[in-house]
C-alpha cells in the first residue's frame, strides 16, 4: 500500500518534470491558454461569488450571535469577519470547493480525451501531450489569485450587508472591525497559499485524468478520487503554510 | 520500408511477441492479420513508439528506432500517421481544426495555406462540406474518413490503421480500404493496417503479416492466401462459409 502511494507520488513528481520539457508552438499555446482561462477561471466566477457572498454574511450573523457579553464591542463582527474571510475562508475553502468544480472538470475531460485514444493520437503526432494539456491549465490558474480577491471581497461585503441590515451592527462599527489591526502580511500569505493551491488543483486532476485506465466508468472514479486527494492535498499544503508562514 | 527484427515483448509473465521479423513495403498496403490476443495490437503499438520491445530492433528506411535521441524520435513521429480505431478525432475541434491541427503543429504555414491544404485533403476523402461540424455530429464512417484525412495532411512516409473498418457497414468498409489503398500508391507511403476484416484482406492485402500466438505463421499477398496449404492461416481466412465457397471457386479456376 504505502510504496503503492509512494510510487504515484514518484510518477506525480516525473509528471510535473515532463509538463515543461518541449513547449507547444507558442501560437497554439497562446490560444489554449485562452480557452483554459475561460474554462476554468471566467466559468468559476459566478459560483465562488455565490458562495463567497452568502458565506461572508453567515459568518458575520454567527459572530454577532455569539456576542452575548454586552461588554465586548459590536465592531468585533466586522474584525471577525476579515480575519476569517481573508485568512481561511476566501484561499481555503473556495479551493476545495474549486478542487470540486475544476478539479472534476480537468479530471473527466483529460480522462475522456485518454479513454478515446485522443491522448494517444496527440503522441503518436509527436506532440508532447502533457505540455499541450496540462501547460495551458497551470498558467491560467495564476489568474486564480484574482478570483480568491473578489471572493475576499465579496466575503467582507456579504458580511457587511447581513450584519447591517439584520440589525446586529452599525456600518460604522463594521468598518471599523474590519479595518482594526489590519496586518498586510496577511494578504501576501493569503495568496502565496492562493498561488499553491492553484498549482495543486492544476496538478492533481490532471495527474488523475491523464494516468486513467478503463473506459466512461472509471472517468467518473478517476473525478471521484482525484477531488479526493486534491482537497486532501489543500488541507495539508494550508497546515504546513500556515506553519511556516505565520507560526513562527 | 519497416524492417521489423526479432521483435519480443512481454507484459510481467505473458510473452505477446515472440521473435517477429518482417517487412512493411513502400507503396504497399501492408496488412497485419490474425486472432484476438495473437499479438496485433502490441507489434502495432510498437511500430508507432507506444511500447518499447524488448528484445529486438524497427527500422524506419535504416533509422533503428531505439537507437534515436528523444528529439530524434520526435522527428520521426512526424512522419507518422495513425488512424485509430475510433478515429481519435479532437472533440472539441471541428473538422477542419481536426484536420489542419498537425500542420498548426508542426509547420510555420500561414492560414492561407494551411486552409488550402485541408480543403485539399477534405477533398480527397470526398468530405467537402463537413468543414465546421463537429466529429460528434457526423457518421462513423465520415470520422473514419476525418481520421485518414488528418493523418495525411503531414504528407507522412507512414501510415498506421488499426482496425480502420471497425463498426462500419461493408459497404463505407469498402470504400475506406479503397481510399487508403488509393492513398498509398498516390503518395507513395509505407501503409500497415491491422485489421481483423477478411473482405479487408480480399480486397486490399498486397502483403499480409499473419500472427499466431506472437509468432509470424505466415507472409504474402491476397493470391497466395488462395493458393497456400498453411493450416493455420486457411483456418484463420476461410472460416466462414463464403470464403470457402470463393476458395474453393478460386482454385476450381
């Protein structure tokens, strides 16, 4: 079992080596960047704004209501806020929700193109088919970070709205709390999170899709498996950076 | 021409290629024959680079196979056409995409003249008005038909067909192994196909590999299936009544 692990690790790793040997022309690449930008970055933004809105306001009701202590101050909603939503909410959790939107899209659509011999017509042609497929895929997700900034930003705003207007806190002593104690380095960590989570959810899925064997069931298992190891992949890189970023 | 030498491949226990050599001829339609599981596929997939032999050497006009840099092997898949089974076509792309993606690939040729070049192809496989269809909105054998097309856009020194009339009625079977019998001798190519299609083997067979169980059983071209005494390959060509009868027909004169 764990040299079974270790083994995919190991395959993983010569993967990632192969992705950036023999680049496609780079008028091909410039148009499946393209489309792999539309894919996976234009397609995720109504879903990461949904939930980021709706999430943003929850966490501000739930801080409001666990606010019993008349003597600790109501701008606290709006520090509380910030801090989840910028610290775990907006990198973390939307990038396991992501490795369950993009990650299962990567998954099903490599997997199928490996099920169909289409992969196979790619090296036969002598095209390097992990650059032509997986290349274009992590150089779209650097424009991940852009998304992970409107979900901050819609987070805080969801939260404003929900605690304003369901009466728990004024605009001022939002805006305040959410301004207090502001620590910059907080944002960089956020994103040198964002940036990792991006290569991992370009990564995985793509590892799981490409290596599939069998026919239309085992694409589905293969998605299955790779959200799996993706989000397992997330929780651990957000444990360790966190660590090394902030623990010290 | 292929020189294939001693060829031997293995998978853990299984011995799929026991010591094959033969030839594949220019402008020739070379046809790979024999059971399920005798061995087609592996000496296929080894020819194309997919499976590395174990034992043994392919030469492709004198350039040993594995003795070629990666970049080298590259080059040479260049030269290469392959129309899979089933088709392999872009699915995302429409035909003519599917078409001009080796020469988006592998030429500096403006659009200009890649279009007139796919158009050209297109043509050829008498396929003139799928130009933007995608593969999922036309028939099987007009795939199969996309698949040769871009398989010839490259001008390649070699084609492969595995199984290029499989899920096909007789008759667009018929006209598929025409087309690729046209095109060899047209271009001048090294053509192997491998098939299972005995009507295949009638019509276009000018040299027929015959495998058995991983060993080359028997070598020649469509006459001489008429007229040989091996056991194996009579049993394998004549096993349905038909054949028998044109067999017999045949040789009756």
């Amino acid at each position: 079992m764990l040299i079974r692990y270790l083994s995919q690790i190991g395959r993983y790793f010569l993967m990632l080596k192969e992705i950036f040997n023999k680049q496609t022309k780079w008028p091909v690449m410039r148009q499946l960047i393209f489309k792999e930008i539309d894919d996976l970055i234009i397609d995720s933004l109504g879903i990461v704004c949904f939930i980021s809105f709706f999430v943003g306001g929850v966490v501000a009701i739930q801080t409001a209501l666990n606010l019993t202590n008349p003597l600790i101050p109501k701008y606290l909603i709006g520090f509380a806020t910030r801090q989840s939503v910028i610290l775990e909410f907006a990198p973390t959790f939307i990038s396991v929700i992501m490795a369950g939107k993009m990650g299962s899209f990567i998954t099903s659509s490599i997997g199928t193109m490996r099920v169909t011999e289409q992969i196979d017509a790619l090296e036969v042609m002598g095209v390097n088919s992990l650059n032509y497929l997986v290349f274009p895929k992590i150089i779209a997700l650097l424009l991940y970070p852009f998304v992970i900034g409107i979900s901050m930003f819609l987070g805080i705003f969801g939260g404003w709205l929900a605690g304003v207007y369901g009466g728990f806190t004024t605009s001022t002593d939002f805006i305040d709390g959410a301004q207090m104690d502001f620590i910059p380095f907080h944002i960089t960590y956020a994103f040198i999170k964002t940036l990792i989570f991006a290569m991992l959810l370009a990564t995985i899925p793509s590892f799981h899709g490409y290596y599939m064997k069998g026919g239309a069931l085992e694409v589905g298992k293969a998605s299955t498996v790779s959200f799996v190891w993706t989000s397992v992949s997330i929780i651990l890189f957000n444990y360790i950076l966190t660590q090394l970023l902030l623990g010290s | 021409m292929i020189e294939v030498k001693n060829l031997e491949k293995s998978f853990g226990d299984s011995r799929v290629l026991k010591g094959v050599s033969t030839v594949f001829e220019t402008g020739k339609t070379n046809l790979i024959i024999g059971q399920s599981g005798s061995g087609k596929t592996v000496l296929l997939k080894s020819l194309l680079g997919i499976h590395t032999p174990d034992v043994g050497t392919i030469e492709f006009d004198g350039r040993v196979y594995s003795e070629l840099d990666p970049d080298e092997k590259r080059e040479l898949r260049t030269e290469i056409g392959m129309v899979f089974q089933g088709s392999a076509l872009f699915d995302s792309m429409t035909v003519a995409e599917n078409v001009a993606f080796p020469l988006r690939m592998f030429t500096n040729d403006n659009k200009a003249k890649i279009k007139e070049r796919v158009d050209f192809v297109l043509e050829r496989v008498n396929l003139v008005d799928a130009h933007k269809k995608l593969p999922s909105e036309i028939s099987g054998g007009m795939q199969k038909r996309v698949a040769i097309a871009r398989a010839i856009v490259n001008n390649p020194k070699y084609l492969f067909c595995d199984e290029p009339n499989s899920g096909l009625d007789p008759n667009t079977s018929t006209l598929i192994d025409n087309l690729i019998q046209e095109i060899t001798k047209e271009y001048n190519i090294t053509t192997v196909i491998n098939t299972h299609d005995m009507n295949s083997v009638m019509e276009i067979g000018e040299n027929i590999v015959f495998l058995k169980k991983g060993i080359k059983a028997w070598q020649g071209t469509k006459e001489e299936i008429f007229r040989t005494d091996n056991k194996d390959i009579v049993k394998f060509v004549y096993s349905s009544n038909l054949f028998k009868k044109v067999r017999e027909a045949y040789l009756k004169g």
